[in-house]
C-alpha cells in the first residue's frame, strides 16, 4: 500500500489506523506486524491458525519507529505456518482493551455501503507451487447461457421432449421475454453450433475464453453427466467447438456441478428406488426416500461427500476427466460453499495431475480468501470486485472508499491470484448490467472501464455488449436472448475498445498496479498499470463537472479510450482537464 492508499485508508477510518495487515504471504515466510499503541500498554497479538485452530500469543517490543498521535509503534516477527491457512489475529493491550480490523462490509449476495464491520486481521499464508498456470494472466473471459446466446441448428430445441418436473416445456421464438415468474421449462434453442456460428463475434470483440454452462433450461440439474445435453448439441459438437475457438485463440471452460443433480436423473432414480443400489449412499436423504434437495429445491437432490462421490467426479474415470479430454482449459464450479473445503483441495489436487495447467474458479459470493492458498482454486467470481466498480459507477463510493476497498481485496489475494480472479461485473444470477446503472449508458462506461484497466481476468456476461436489459427485477428475467439484429452500436463500441486497448498494452493486460490519485472533492480517481517499463495511467472523473488532474510525469501521452486525444506534460508535470463522468486511459505517445 503506497502512500496514496494508505492515507485514503486513514481518511475513511477517521483518522484512526493502528495497524496495516501484512499482504498475503508464502509459507513458511516472516512478516513483521507493526501496532501504534500507547507507551504503556504491552501489546500481544494473539494469533490463530484457522485450519489447525492453533493458538499462540507473540508479545510486541518498542521499535525506534517515530511516535504518532496515538502512541509508539509496536513491533514483533512472526513465522508464517509451512502448510496453507488463514492466520488471524487481533491485539491486546495490558489494560485489556482489544484492537481489531475495521473494514467495509461489502456485502455477500447483495452489495452494501456505508456499513462498517470489526474483525480480526487476517493473513493469507499460500502454497507458492499452487499458484495459477501463467497463461491464464491477461486472458479476457465471455460467459453463455447457451440456449440464450444463439441458434445454429434450428431443429436442435426438439432433439428432446417430455415435461420438465411435470410441466410442459415452453419454446419461444427469439427475442421473446423469458417466462415471468420463471419455471426453468422455457426454451429459445440456443446450441452449441450457434456458438460456434458467433466465434467470430467473440473475437471481434478481443475475447480470448469462453466459459458456458452445460430437463431444465439451465442446465445445472444434470440428469447424465457423461453427456452433452441434446437440446444443445452432441459431444462432437463440443470438440469442435473448441477446435474452432483454440484456431481463434480463445480456450472454452466449462461449468461443474458437484452438489447437486437432477431428480430425474436415472442415479438418483436409483438410489430412492432401492438402498442396496451403489448410488444410495451417494445422496444426502433426510428420512429415505424423502429429501429435501439443494435450498430446498425438489429437483436437485445433493450428493453427499464420500469416497464414491469423489471417485465418480474426479477419479480416473470420474467426470471431470471425462470432460477434460474433450480439450477445455478448466471448469467453474457451482455453489461452491455447499461442498466442504476438504472436498475441494482433494478435487484441485487430483486436477492439477491430470491438467497442469488447469484454471479453477470457484463459485462464492462472499470472501474467498480461504480458497485462495494455492490448494483449491485459481480464482474466484469476484463478486466483490463487481459489487465495487458498479457501486463505483453509480456514485455509492468516494474515490477513498473505492482504493480502499481495493486495496483490502488486494491485501488478501495472493498476487499471482489477483491476477487471475474471474473480475465480473453482472452474471447469469444478477440484474443486467444496464439495468443496474439505472439505463445510464455513461455509468456503464464507468464500470466497464474501471473493469478492463483493472489487474484480473475481466468476464463479460453474453448481451452485455450489446446494451441487454430485462423487465423483471428476477435474476431469470436477466437471460434474455441476445439481440443479434438489434446490437446497441454505442456500447457495443465502447467494450470493442476497451478490450483491445487492454489487450494491446502489456501494462494493462499484465502489469503491476499503483494508486497515484485521489480527489474526494472532484470524485476522482487513478492508478498507474506498469509492465516492463511500459506504463498506463488509468483515470476517472465520476463527478458531475471537468476536473482537474496534476501528475508528475514527462513526455506526450494518448488516451487510448480516445476521449482526451494528446496531452503533454510540461516541467516535470501532467496538467489534464478530465469532462465529468468520464475515464482516459494514458499510454506515452511513443508507445503508440
């Protein structure tokens, strides 16, 4: 945290910040936790190791640090544990008063601001060696809902038949409104070959991964997990699929679904049929045959986590080896929470043997930093980075409470995961993204560009792009069909450009991140991105008027949004008139 950061931490802490965190370290690494603190009052930290539950306290000494306001400064070593956790710790002074983190609420399904929380700090101890495959750093995600993104064989949406949970299936003509309230039977005939129809849409647009999911209409009640559903096409399809879009440069991920199958699925059939059956044991009955099924949804009946479980998804034979033969990069796995952490290292273990290389995201929309020491995941959907810039866009943070917020998410990421965290801004569960910037083409910019300068894999929902909306507030609403003859060109122009600024410039693809601005008063905002002695400076005016911003810099820059065009700096200073609400991503002239 530079000094930028640290005094805007200040600032939105009023003033008062005994204590700055270490970042997420290796195993087995020293970090030095530093205390402002009273001259008399005998700090001790008392630290936990969350997955051990192990206990120790570490007395602080008087370093010759200079004195603040608040006291001296209070120091102490501590050797990180040499196996992957969550240290957390808090202090205590001789007078009993106990001092902990105070940060942002951010929110788990819904985003929060304004509202502060008191926790214990926390450090990230992570595994060096399990850290993400260096491809997937500077990658620019897209994500499908298949039968919502395209048709390729008009005769696919009718390969299956027969009600769905006992309702009869409903198919709409493209560009009708999903089924209000939803009931999961309402088909558009979106296929696997309509994807591939569109790959030159993606690439045009600077995408380089594709993710999508695989009776339902999304498809996250399988009924055989060895199959591609034949509403969407066939394996062969799939294969293909991803021939095509590797000849593009684009790699496909898939979703995993490990909690959850459908009811009508022949395994579970089974199971509620006869206790002898091997998949009895498999699924989680409150009194067989009764049961009661993820969130209390009688179409998906949980599996429960034994042995046979996990050989049949990640054995030798289990599914997702299946899947990966067909040649995709990694998978999604859905609500993740459900499934034990212990479950989850064994699956990311048995991954990386198979696949090296793998990316593994996880689906949690609250904090992930458990997942995040190098024996689980890759990344994860960062909810609360979109809860961030959105909020960002739609004027609920100061400059001050934006770099903290990123800050803290950066604090407690391993970097190389920082770098690869799946940033979103909407998804198949949310509101479009136009609808939660109130129809405010120019707030949408705000986020996008926020997003796409930003250190991370920016994923961009399908018809984002093209100025999607829905009617309902429900999430289903938001999984409309794309409109492929009715593209808003404007927004459609604008993510053409971020994209490819983003994936032009090294810095802005790979590079290291620094706050080099912040004015409350003027609601702006900047970081520096940096890569091999390549650098951009991203700045933003979400206030209502032009603003005014002074950096110390030399030479002739470009905006490579092309909202400034060329400035130049002038003794030692860069003197830019940003317009209200607006963002300029500077590259040196040179640079081109």
């Amino acid at each position: 945290m530079n000094a930028i950061s640290l005094e805007a931490a200040f600032k939105v802490r009023g003033g008062h910040m005994p204590h700055v965190p270490p970042p997420a370290s290796p195993l087995s690494s020293t970090v030095t936790l530093e205390l402002l603190a009273p001259a008399e009052s005998a700090p001790e930290a008392v630290v936990v190791d969350t997955r051990r539950t192990l206990t120790w306290r570490v007395a602080l000494s008087p370093s010759e640090r200079p004195r603040g306001e608040g006291g001296i400064t209070w120091q102490a070593k501590l050797l990180l544990p040499s196996e992957p956790t969550i240290l957390t710790y808090h202090f205590v002074l001789n007078d009993g008063a106990l001092i902990r983190e105070k940060r942002q609420f951010e929110g788990v399904t819904a985003p929060q601001f304004g509202t502060w929380e008191e926790k214990d700090f926390r450090i990230a101890v992570f595994d060096p060696q399990g850290m993400p495959a260096a491809w997937v750093r500077g990658q620019v995600m897209y994500q499908i809902f298949p039968d919502r993104f395209a048709i390729g064989d008009p005769d696919s949406i009718h390969r299956k038949s027969g009600p769905v949970y006992g309702r009869d299936p409903i198919y709409n003509a493209w560009g009708d409104m999903p089924e209000h309230p939803p009931k999961s039977r309402d088909f558009f005939g979106g296929d696997l070959r309509g994807v591939m129809d569109k790959l030159d849409h993606l690439h045009d647009l600077g995408v380089t991964m594709i993710y999508f999911e695989s009776p339902s209409n999304h498809r996250y009640d399988a009924s055989d997990y060895f199959r591609v559903d034949a509403r969407l096409g066939t394996e062969d399809d799939l294969r293909e699929l991803v021939r095509k879009a590797e000849a593009r440069g684009m790699r496909v991920m898939l979703d995993a679904v490990l909690n959850h199958c459908s009811s009508e699925s022949v395994m579970f059939r089974e199971a509620q049929a006869d206790k002898t059956s091997p998949w009895y044991r498999r699924f989680e009955f409150t009194e067989w045959p009764a049961y009661t099924g993820w969130l209390n949804v009688k179409s998906m009946p949980e599996f429960v986590e034994c042995p046979e479980t996990e050989d049949f998804f990640f054995g030798p034979n289990g599914v997702t080896q299946h899947w990966l033969k067909t040649g995709i990069a990694g998978f999604r796995t859905d609500v993740t929470p459900w499934i034990t952490e212990t479950m989850w290292r064994r699956f990311f273990k048995a991954m990386r043997v198979v696949k090296p290389d793998i990316y593994l995201i996880a689906e949690d929309w609250g904090d992930n930093t458990p997942r995040f020491t190098g024996d689980q995941f890759d990344a994860a959907m960062n909810y609360r980075f979109a809860y961030t810039a959105v909020g960002w866009a739609n004027t609920k943070l100061t400059p001050s409470e934006l770099d903290d917020r990123l800050e803290v998410l950066r604090r407690d990421t391993p970097e190389a995961i920082f770098h690869t965290q799946m940033n979103l801004l909407t998804s198949h569960d949310t509101p479009r993204l136009l609808n939660l910037v109130e129809f405010d083409k120019v707030r949408l910019k705000m986020a996008v560009a926020l997003q796409m300068a930003y250190p991370g894999v920016p994923m961009v929902y399908y018809g984002e792009e093209a100025g999607c909306t829905q009617v309902h507030p429900e999430c289903e609403s938001g999984r409309v069909s794309f409109p492929w003859d009715g593209m808003d060109e404007e927004v459609r122009a604008f993510f053409r450009t971020a994209i490819a600024a983003r994936r032009t410039s090294k810095a802005l693809s790979l590079g290291n991140i620094e706050t080099i601005w912040i004015d409350d008063a003027q609601h702006t905002y900047g970081f520096a991105r940096e890569h091999n002695g390549e650098r951009v400076l991203a700045l933003f005016n979400n206030g209502a008027a032009d603003a005014q911003i002074h950096l110390a810099a030399n030479g002739a820059w470009h905006d490579l949004l092309g909202q400034l065009g060329h400035v130049r700096a002038a003794a030692g200073k860069l003197n830019i008139t940003l317009p209200a609400k607006s963002a300029a991503w500077l590259a040196p002239l040179s640079a081109g």
